[in-house]
C-alpha cells in the first residue's frame, strides 16, 4: 500500500508554473481568482472567464485556476473542460496543457499524458513544474533512470521545490542507489520540514538499510504529518511494529486504517494474521518451563494466509545458477483459517521457518485426511524448503490427482521432474499445464525457471516478462526474473525486480536474499550484506544468503570462512553450481588446487560447456602447469564467450609459455571488456597491471621504440 511518488498537489505545481509572470490584477475577482486555492477562486475565476472584454491571457489564467479547484475536488470532467476551453484561446497554455495531461494521467491514459508534459516541456524547456509533473509519469512506468533525469531537471530550474528531491528519492530507492535517494530525502526535509512524503520515502530507505528505529522515527513523521484519509505512511508503520513483533502497536495502527477505509481487503487480512501472530506469540509465552518468550516471526504477507507457498512455481532460489525445486500454488485466498488446527499451526511454523518441526503437525492432518488440499500445498512448502526435491514431487503428485486440470499444478510438477533431472519429461509436463491454460501467469514462471536451469536465459526472460503482463501482482514472477538477470550478470534489473517483489510480499526470503546476492555481485557489499543476514537470522539454512556470505568472505580474503560458508549449501538442494563455483575459487586462492578441481568437474559433469566453470578449470590447470589442459579449456570457455577472466586466465597461460605477444593480445582484450561483477572488476585491475610488466619484458627494435613510447605495446 505503499503510495507512487507523489508530487506536490496539481494546484501547487500549476501555480509555480504560472506565477512567473502573472497579469495585471484589475479587480477584486481578479485577486480572488489567482490566489491560492480556496472556495473563493472558482467564482472568482468563473466571472472573469465570461467578461469578453478582459484579455485572452487572464481568461486562459482564470480557466486554468478553476480547473485546479475542479481537480482538488476530484471533478476531473470539469477540470479537463476548463483546460480544453483555454486551449481553445491559447493552443500553448503551458498551465492547460499540463492540467490536461494530468487529467489523462489520472484515468491511466499515459499515451496522453506523457504526450502533454512533451509538449509543455517543449514550449518552456526549463519549466521544472512540468518536469516534475513528467518525471512522476516515469516514476508511475517504473522508468527510474527517465525519471531520475527529468526530476535533475526540475531541481536545475527550481531547486526550492522539494517535491523534486523527494521524487528523485523514490526513484534512487527503487533503483537500489539508497546512499543517493538518502541524500535527496534530506535535502527535502531541510527545504520543508512538513513534508510528510520526504518522511515515508526516508523511513522505506532506512527500513532498506535495516535501521528500523530510524525508519519508524520517520514513518511517524509522516503520520502525525499527513492528512488523514493518507493511511500509506500508518500502513507501512503497522507492517514495521509486526516485523518487531510489536503486535500492539500494529493493530493499533491497522485499526486506524480501517477506520477509514473499512472494506480495504489487504488490511483486514494484515490484521487478522497479525491477530493469529499475537495469539500464538502469547501461547509460547505461557508454555510451562518455557525460560524466556519465544520470538514470533514477523505477519506473513497480507496478500496470502499464513505461510502460503509462493505463487508461481518454484521453491526458494537457491543459487546464481538458479535450478529450484518446484512448489504448488498458494492456498485458496477465500480460506480464511484451516479447517485442522493442525494445519493452522503447520502453517505459522513454516512462516517462522521451522519447517522440519511442520512436518508432523502435517503429517499427522494428512493421515485423518489424505486429501486435505491446503494440508499438502503447506507440506509442499515445506518439503521444499528443506530442499526434499522426491517428497515436493511426491505431494505434486497427490495435488495433480485431485486437481488434473490444474494448469499451475501441472506445470509445477514439471519443473519439480526437471529438477529432479527428468528434464525431457518435465519439460513435457510443463507444456501440458500452459496446454490446459495458455494464460496462467504460475504456469509461465514454472516453465522459465525451468528453461533457466538449462541454461536457455533468454526464453527464461520472455516466460517472466509474459507472467508480469498476465499478472502484475505475482511476486514470484518478479523474484525469478530477477535471479534469472542475476545469472545472467545483470545486476542493475535484478535488483528493481527483487524490490517489488519485496513490495509485494515483504516476507520474500528468495527476493531478499537475491537481492543482497545481487548487490555482493555488483561490488556493493555493504549493503547487500545487510539483506543477507536479515535472512540468515531468520533462516540460517538459505542456500542464496549462505552463498551471498560467502562471496563476501572471498572478497574479503577469508577464505576458510567462506568455504566452511559455502559448504553449507552443497549437497543440500537440486542445484549447487553457484556455491561449488565461488569454493572453487575460494579453494583455489589459498592454494587447494585439488579440492578446486573436484567442485569444477562436478559441474561440468552436469554442465560440459559452462564457461565460468571451464574458466575457473584452466585456472587451476595453469596453477598445476598442465598448461595443455588449461589451453583447452580456456579456449572453448572463449569460443563460447569472451570474458574478462578467462581472457586473462589464458595470457597466464600464454606468459608462461613466454608467449608475450599473445599474452599480450589477451590481457589489452580484457581491459576494454566492461567488468560484470566484483570478480571481472578485480581481475581487469590485475590485467591492467600485468599489462604494464609485460611491457618492461618485451624486447623492442628500434621501431617499436619510437612508435609506441618505449614500449611494444
């Protein structure tokens, strides 16, 4: 509930556009009329509109300032007549043309809109109210680099409005540049200090930072500032007191939401199941011997019942490489409780992350009822979390024969097959279920996961973006997708999609986790760490936060720590790639060139043509001085695509074999490569370096010397 940037009221924004140059006041009704809104202006303003005998451009002013107060009373039809009636006088009435591309924005038209605000900012270039006006139409596209340069705009020409920093913020926040969206969030706060937006916006970047006192501190700031009929600021300060098992104070909050907008589903639900979280809080509290009260997990997703699996396919994201096992669609939404208390308990348990201690409140539920459907979609869950690939199947299994028709059951227990290597089979399955329902969003994010793990990144992305069109809301959609650009080394889209799928459902680990893996990957280890151990205090077996750790203890030259880290998650899920790739690596720097090489032919067991995987093998086939083997590895990793390291990796090759010329050629090729991640970063800088050493080794003629400064390079 989390409200779009929202810009300073259209009569604000309007009004700043319009008083560069104000008319000449004739009359009182003229002084009414361009005043700040009130219920004088629309009189005033309607008598000036018919005096024939007052100039065009008060008569376009005083239909412009009528069709604010027309806006501010949500009469959009009239406020849009009034901007046409001046456009019929002035066809470049700036103040018009930016009323009616805010009235087309409002009924979603943005064609027209953005159309509008183009030519607004085509007639006065420099108008920062319209740049700010067009910048929020980005921030609605979810368009944050588009709406980032226009809100820089805004700010060039106006930089007294805080509006502009504050919609840059929010943008810099959705892009995961939060030091950047914090700085503007000051500023805004500094420019005006009643600015209950800039207070949201900061509390959601510090609540990203993991300082929730500071982000509670800010949210209350927006409460106490907004109006009331403003529940967004209360909303996410509910969500914040429940994540700190503060039930309290987020019924307290949640009461006052629903105080003014009763019939709000997600609220409601968001009470309810905080209601169950304080019940059972108060339970283990009251358990005999119990020595001190047992920490709630924080309410689960006000979209879904307790625990409910996530929509879509597939189990928590494990790794980079990204193969799953499946999972069933969420339990039906119209249930308001389990009709087993067993299952209701399961339920909170598998929230909490105590999956294993679920199972035999389960299995006890499915042996009085076999065909208890929420039963066995919640033991799915389950089972998938503790990465048990044959019993996730075998409960697919059970829900596909009460449900054949199921289109996202079937094509889950397809992916569960693929997973379970029944590639060709599962593949098959998976078809079948988009056969029975060609539009059923799950279904296509079972079908990209699936295609991820054989490595086909580009189909998987055309299955995800397909499930985001079908439906917009689906978590899941945008927590595949984003580990799907993470595999991919796209790092600047994995992490908007990890951030709405969190804004979906703040309780998604995989999206959390992904998202500080990403945010390692991408060289900002600060911060992603933060995610990661918000993860593995909540969950200390997650493959993706586990491996996240681990880069970061790589990176940091503690190499026993990140193996023993990463060790963690071998062995315990379908795919462990990833973590086998970054050991390697880890085993390698510290000169177990042996144990490197196991993990490698493990995944090229499984992978023959993965290029990190050949890349990290020639690597340790040039430690070894097999050089033989490393060439041939290397060459078919480059065959396939360059990269930074493995282009380094064979001018090792090439210096040692005092084959400078080549080792040369290769090292010059890495450095015009633009580095993917932290590693392709580290590796250029020594080849930078390595570049400038083999310079001093070549042996130069005379001309060589005078061509190239010295130097044969």
């Amino acid at each position: 509930m989390s409200p779009a940037w929202k810009s300073p009221a259209l009569a604000l924004v309007l009004s700043a556009a319009l008083t560069a140059s104000p008319p000449q006041a004739h009359a009182d009704d003229w002084s009414d009329c361009i005043g700040p809104p009130s219920p004088k202006v629309e009189a005033a303003c309607s008598v000036i509109i018919v005096e024939a005998a007052r100039p065009p451009a008060d008569r376009v002013r005083a239909l412009v300032n009528r069709a604010q107060v027309h806006l501010r009373a949500g009469k959009l039809d009239l406020g849009l007549a009034d901007a046409e009636a001046a456009l019929q006088l002035d066809a470049n009435a700036v103040g018009a043309i930016l009323t009616r591309g805010f009235v087309s924005q409002r009924r979603n038209n943005l064609d027209a809109a953005k159309a509008d605000f183009d030519r607004a900012i085509q007639l006065e270039p420099k108008n920062g109210p319209a740049l700010q006006l067009r910048a929020g139409l980005f921030v609605q596209q979810r368009k944050w680099q588009e709406a980032v340069a226009d809100f820089s705009d805004a700010i060039a020409a106006r930089p007294e409005l805080a509006g502009s920093y504050v919609g840059r913020g929010r943008a810099y926040l959705e892009a995961g540049q939060l030091d950047n969206a914090l700085k503007d969030l000051d500023q805004a706060v500094a420019i005006d200090a009643n600015a209950p937006t800039a207070y949201f916006w900061r509390g959601q970047v510090w609540r990203r930072k993991g300082d929730l006192d500071r982000a509670l501190d800010d949210l209350s700031r927006a409460v106490a500032q907004a109006p009331k009929n403003d529940i967004s600021a209360r909303f996410a300060r509910a969500q914040l007191f429940s994540a700190r098992s503060d039930y309290a104070r987020a019924l307290a909050d949640a009461d006052a939401v629903l105080a003014v907008v009763p019939d709000n589903a997600q609220v409601r639900q968001f009470r309810e199941s905080t209601l169950a979280m304080q019940s059972e809080l108060s339970k283990s509290r009251d358990k005999p011997g119990a020595s001190a009260p047992v920490a709630a997990a924080p309410a689960p997703p006000v979209r879904t019942p307790p625990a409910s699996p996530p929509p879509g396919g597939s189990v928590p994201y494990t790794t980079t490489t990204g193969a799953p096992t499946a999972a069933a669609p969420p339990p039906p939404a119209t249930a308001s409780k389990p009709a087993n208390p067993l299952v209701g308990r399961a339920a909170i348990l598998v929230g909490e992350g105590k999956a294993r201690e679920a199972l035999p409140l389960l299995e006890q539920a499915l042996a009085a009822d076999p065909r208890d459907a929420l039963a066995l979609k919640i033991r799915l869950l389950a089972h998938g979390r503790l990465g048990q690939v044959a019993e996730s199947r075998g409960d697919l299994d059970k829900l596909v024969e009460l449900s054949p028709n199921d289109a996202q059951l079937v094509a889950a227990r397809g992916l569960a097959m693929v997973a379970m290597k029944q590639v060709d089979a599962g593949l098959a399955e998976i078809e079948r279920g988009l056969a029975l329902d060609p539009n059923n969003a799950p279904a296509h994010v079972s079908r990209a996961v699936a295609r991820r793990t054989l490595g086909k990144y580009t189909e998987a992305i055309a299955d995800l973006d397909r499930a985001v069109t079908l439906s917009p809301k689906l978590g899941n959609a945008f927590t595949e997708r984003g580990a799907t650009y993470v595999v991919m080394n796209l790092y600047d889209k994995a992490i908007p999609d990890f951030d709405q799928a969190i804004a979906l459902n703040r309780l998604d680990d995989r999206a959390r986790a992904g998202r500080g893996l990403a945010l390692i990957f991408r060289g900002s280890a600060a911060e992603g760490t933060v995610d990661i151990n918000a993860v593995l205090e909540k969950d200390p077996t997650n493959g993706a936060a586990l491996l996240g750790r681990g880069i970061a203890m790589l990176t940091s030259g503690q190499f026993d720590r990140a193996i023993v880290a990463l060790g963690q998650t071998i062995g315990t899920g379908v795919d462990d790639t990833a973590a086998r790739l970054v050991r390697a690596r880890a085993y390698l720097a510290k000169g177990g060139s042996t144990n490197a090489l196991s993990d490698l032919n493990s995944i090229l067991t499984v992978r023959p043509g993965d290029v990190p995987a050949l890349t990290m093998r020639g690597q340790v086939f040039t430690a070894q001085r097999d050089y033989a083997k490393a060439l041939g590895d290397l060459n078919l990793a480059i065959e396939k695509q360059e990269t930074i390291e493995n282009l380094a990796a064979r001018a090792a090759v090439f210096e040692a074999q005092n084959d400078f010329d080549k080792a040369s050629a290769d090292l010059r090729r890495a450095t015009e490569l633009r580095p993917r991640n932290v590693f392709e970063a580290a590796s250029q800088n020594a080849a930078k370096q390595k570049l400038q050493q083999l310079a001093k080794r070549i042996p130069c003629g005379s001309a060589g010397s005078a061509k190239n400064d010295g130097t044969c390079l």
